[in-house]
C-alpha cells in the first residue's frame, strides 16, 4: 500500500469538548503522521469551498454556520492507506450509527455536530489541502 497524504479536520464541537488530545492520540497509535496541524477558523469562503457539492441541499446553510461557529483543528495526515485508514478511524457520519470504538461513536453526539472531518479520496485530499493551508 503507498504512502499517502490526507486531510482531517476536528471540528467546533471537538474542540469545544476539548477531545483534540484523545483524538490526535487515536490517529497517532493507529500508525498515522501528523504532517501539519493548524489551530484555527474557517472562513466561510473556506466553508462554501469545501462543501460545494452540497450547496443545493436543505442542510447546507447550517453546515456552513456549524463549521464556522469556532475554532478547528486542520491537520494533514499520512501514512500507508492513509485515506481509508482515517475514514476507518472515524466511523460512520452518523454518530448514532457509528461503531463504538471509532471517533464518532465515541465522542459524537449528533450528526449535525460530528466531530471530524476526513477526506474521501486522494484527490479530495489534494483539493481541500489546497482550501486550508495556502502554500
């Protein structure tokens, strides 16, 4: 399997529950680098880019609102598989559906608050390192 890059973000409610330390930890022992971490907020011009494909949906203005609402945690992440290794870490988008043991069954509580973002695909990695660290 290759090496690969991926983007992670903790969102609002990670932070805000203060679960960036257990979280980083998870990512760390499961084999994974952190590449880049930032401490910041997203701009809603970030938000409307990330979220694009989404933008006709009912849920949309409070996806933007949500991940606006405080400060995240950016980080770019590698290792081998390193896309499907984080998306394996996280679980299902719903926490109510989401394994016991993954990081949104274990610290999500809603699925409008899901506590981390993660790419799905090298190519979606690719375009949102480009929306969230500049260079």
């Amino acid at each position: 399997m290759a090496i690969e890059k991926t983007y992670s973000m903790l969102k609002p409610d990670a932070v805000r529950n203060r679960h960036v330390g257990d979280i980083i930890a998870r990512i760390e022992r499961a084999g994974l680098a952190i590449e880049r971490m930032e401490l910041a907020n997203v701009t809603p011009a970030q938000a409307a880019a990330n979220y694009a494909e989404h933008e006709d949906k009912p849920f949309y203005d409070g996806l933007i609102s949500y991940i606006t609402s405080g400060p995240v945690v950016k980080m770019i992440v590698s290792g081998e598989g390193a896309v499907k290794k984080m998306r394996t870490l996280m679980g299902a988008t719903n926490p109510a559906d989401a394994a016991p043991g993954t990081i949104r069954g274990d610290f999500g509580l809603i699925m409008d608050e899901n506590v981390i973002h993660g790419s799905d695909s090298v190519e979606s990695a690719e375009r949102e390192m480009k929306i969230f660290f500049s260079e």
